[in-house]
C-alpha cells in the first residue's frame, strides 16, 4: 500500500478534509464582518449534530430500528436548531422567525452533507472489503494439500478395484465443481452448500479410515433458504488439519448443523494433540489465516445476525456459529 493510499484510508484525515472543504463553502457564503471568526464558530456549533447523527443515530436504520432513528433524527436536528436560535437571538432577546428557517435548513443541510459522505465512504470501503473478501475466497476454493491426498487415496483404491472409487469419484467431481463455479454467486441454496460439506467430509474418511470418528449430523428441514458460499467448509478444514490423537482413544471430528425456520445452528468439535496446543494457537500464524477470513465474510455479509464461538480446551477444540437468516 503506497503512502497516498495509507492518507486516502486515513479516518481522521478524511473528516479534517471533509471539515475543511465546508468551511471554504462558508466562509464564501456567510456575510458577517469577521468571516472567519463566524466559520469557525458554526463548524464548532455543527459537529456534534454531524457525529451524533453518523455514529449513534445512522446505525439504527441498518439495524431495523428505523422508526427510533428517524424520531431522534428530528430530533437531534430540532435540538440544535433550537440551540442556534437561542445564541444568536441573545436568549430570545432578539429573536425573528427568519432565524428558526435558516438556522434549521442550516442544520439540516449540514447533517445531511455528513450523512451523505458517510454513507458513500462506507459503501465505498464496503465494496473494496467484499472484493478482497471474495479474492481471499477464491484463493482458498481449492486445497491442493487436500486434493493430492484425496486423488492419492482414490488411486489406491483403484488398484485394489474397490466398489467404493465411483462413488468417491463423483463426490470428488461435484466438490471441484461447487467450489468453482457455484461460489461465483453472493449467496448460494443451503442445499448445496450442506451438499459440498457432507462430500467433503466423505472423502476425508478414506483418508483418515479407521483412525477417527467422524460424525456429520443434520437435523431439521434443509429448505431453499440461500447461505453465503463455503462459509462453514473454513471451520471443518481447520477441524480435520488440526486433528489430534488422545492416549489409546480415537481421535474424533464432530459436525452438527440445526437448521430452524429462520436460522441455523452450526457446531464442529474435534480433538487436538493436547501437547500441540501448549506450544501453538490455532488462531495464529496460517492456521488463523482462514479463520480470520471467515470472521470477515460473516461480518460483511451477516451484520448483526451471526454469533461465533471458538473454544480451545485441553484436549479438543469447538466452533459454535448461529446465522439468522
């Protein structure tokens, strides 16, 4: 990143520009004999309405809160209205209706400039999150690690002519396929992508064979409701990489999904190499590189309706996720 970008990216940058650039259109506009000394007065007057309004106010509406964001909306804009009339008529003294309409289209048409540039900056960054977001996904559609040992598997399977290699071969097919060409889309049918886990998971138990218990359990009705793409595989790939072995016990990956009217509850557990853990974090370095990737993707597309849980214990790990749709 080059130092413009770092500035371009730069909060406090931004608003000191943005205040600035008004305070050039005021001072060219207000009529006062100390034009400067008025500016800067009603930029100190106008900021907090502006911030209120940006940080408290404008989140309500995207958090389906809009009757309350509109009613303190006005009502942030008639407080400060009512606090310029009262400044500049000397406490009433002199005060003249003109100075309610131009102090209030004032304030109105300062918050909605801020609104505005909020909002454009926001969508703005939004959009540039989305692209890396969708990048990061594409990098990591395909695992070659994981691939290899599959194809590897299957070859050994054909030498033996084991019933098993058609069936593999067309989950291996439909996995490749999904991953390429299905998450092209923002959201996918549910279906498919519970689809892909259950193939994935197939193919992983030929690799592992008889040294883990894997379990995948689904309960409820699997509906058309559409889930971002290869959201859940992130957290089952870190279950079977970091995948440890306990005394004389079989190592286990468990997966439970419940899916509601509405939402859907998703739950991975597998043991780790207690020894491991000591000496590592399964949230660091590249082991965390995809978990830190899906904590993006669910704030970017499930904003305020995804709760995420990660517990590390001594001897197992476990990811609880709830979207509501």
């Amino acid at each position: 990143m080059s130092k413009l970008d770092t500035w371009v990216d730069n909060k406090l940058l931004q608003n000191i520009t943005a205040w600035l650039f008004l305070m050039l259109i005021f001072l060219m506009v207000i009529q006062a004999e100390n034009r400067l000394i008025t500016t800067l007065g009603f930029i100190a007057f106008i900021m907090p309405p502006v911030y209120i309004c940006n940080l408290k106010i404008l989140p309500l509406f995207f958090n389906n809160n809009r009757v309350l964001g509109m009613f303190l909306f006005f009502l942030n804009i008639l407080f400060f209205t009512f606090l310029g009339v009262l400044l500049l008529s000397n406490l009433f003294d002199n005060f003249q209706w003109k100075m309610l309409f131009n102090v209030f289209g004032a304030v109105l048409l300062v918050i909605l400039f801020g609104t505005a540039l909020k909002l454009a900056r926001d969508s703005f960054f939004r959009r540039q999150e989305e692209k890396e977001a969708a990048l990061k996904l594409l990098k990591a559609q395909l695992n070659p690690h994981f691939l290899f040992n599959t194809l590897n598997n299957l070859y050994g399977l054909s030498v033996v002519k084991s019933e098993k290699l058609p069936d593999l071969m067309l989950k291996l097919s439909d996995l490749l396929r999904y991953s390429l060409y299905e998450t092209k889309e923002m959201f996918v049918p549910l279906e498919k992508e519970i689809k892909y886990l259950e193939n994935y998971i197939s193919l992983e138990k030929i690799r592992l064979e008889d040294k883990a218990d894997i379990q995948f359990n689904i309960s409820g009705v699997i509906s058309s409701t559409a889930i971002a793409p290869m959201l859940l595989i992130v957290f089952v790939e870190n279950a079977f990489k970091h995948l440890g072995v306990l005394g004389d016990m079989k190592s286990k990956v468990i997966v439970n999904i419940v899916i509601a009217e509405s939402s859907l509850d998703f739950e991975c557990i597998n043991t780790t190499d207690s020894l491991d853990i000591k000496h590592s974090n399964l949230e660091k370095g590249k082991s965390g590189i995809g978990l830190q990737n899906a904590r993006k993707r669910l704030d970017l597309m499930y904003p305020e309706k995804h709760e995420l849980q990660i517990e590390q214990q001594e001897d197992s790990y476990r990811v609880a996720l709830t979207l509501n749709f």
